[in-house]
C-alpha cells in the first residue's frame, strides 16, 4: 500500500490541528506554499516552547536545589513532628534528580560521578575499603580491576563512622 504526498500533509497538518499549533479555519484551500509556511510556523512555535520550557525547569530546579539547601540549613530550628519538612525535602530530591536525569539523557548535563565503597579482601586477610567514584556500579567495577571485590555500595553520609581499622583508598574518575 502507497503513502502519497497529499496523506502525509493531511497527517501532519491535522496532527498540528489536533495538538492547537494549527486552527483549521487557517488552512488554505488550493494553496501548497501557504500551507508550507503555515507548518513551519507552527513548527517553530512548538521548538520555542520547549527551549523555553527547558530554561525554565533550569532556572526551576536551581531554585529547588537552592531552597532545599536552605531548609537543610535551618531544618533542626523547626519542629517536624507531621514529618511535613522532611517530607518536602525528598519531594524536592526526588524531583531535582528526575530534572537531572531527563537532562543528562538530552545531553544538557555530564553526569555526576556516584562515589561508591568497595570492600575488597586486603592482604592481610582483611578488609580494607576503596572509594570509587564512577559513573554507574558497571565503570566502578571496572576501575576497581583486579582487587578482589567483597561488597559495593553507594557510600551514604555516615558511612565512614562504621568503620574501624582497615585502609581507605581513592581511586575513580
């Protein structure tokens, strides 16, 4: 089955009317340039609003991270029996990641390095701890090469108040 030239404009043209770029009433009758223009116009609006779009939830997600960081700040000022402060803080972590990792994938952003423990058999029969900081558990495996490998875990605030004895290392990126 053929797709002719005059389906794809109808297709593409209704879609524009379906999602408001386009107005019917608009459309010319017999007139291919005028309809041309007509879609590249609404073409364009569509590309503006989303790199307007994209500026704003930049400027929306530092002034996120900026209140959150804020609210750390003065967070044992203020009671929190309801749980509404901290609730409102992993609100505004699990949003600004979502932010991040939306625009890392459009290329706007260089992912962060996590800095992962690893807990690796020491030579003494031990355990000595290795920070790695890697882009993902996969690079973090790599970069830890040949030390034979115990356990991996995203190092976490406090971490370091568990551990007794042991070397501590950094290596990654």
């Amino acid at each position: 089955m053929t797709y002719s030239c005059s389906e794809f404009t109808d297709d593409i043209t209704n879609e524009l009317i379906r999602i408001g770029l386009l107005k019917a009433e608009d459309l010319p009758d017999d007139d291919p340039g005028e309809l041309t223009n007509l879609v590249f116009a609404a073409v364009n609006r569509l590309a503006q609003s989303r790199e307007d779009v994209r500026q704003a939830a930049s400027s929306l997600a530092g002034a996120l991270r900026s209140c959150s960081e804020q609210i750390l700040q003065m967070q044992g000022m203020f009671g929190d029996s309801d749980g509404a402060i901290a609730q409102a803080l992993e609100d505004a972590d699990e949003a600004l990641e979502k932010y991040r990792t939306m625009a890392v994938q459009r290329g706007e952003l260089t992912p962060e390095p996590t800095i992962y423990v690893a807990s690796v058999k020491a030579e003494g029969g031990g355990t000595d701890f290795i920070l790695v900081g890697a882009v993902g558990e996969t690079e973090a495996r790599e970069l830890l090469g040949d030390w034979e490998l115990q356990e991996l875990e995203v190092l976490t605030p406090g971490w370091l108040d568990g551990v007794y004895g042991g070397m501590c290392y950094l290596t990654g990126i």
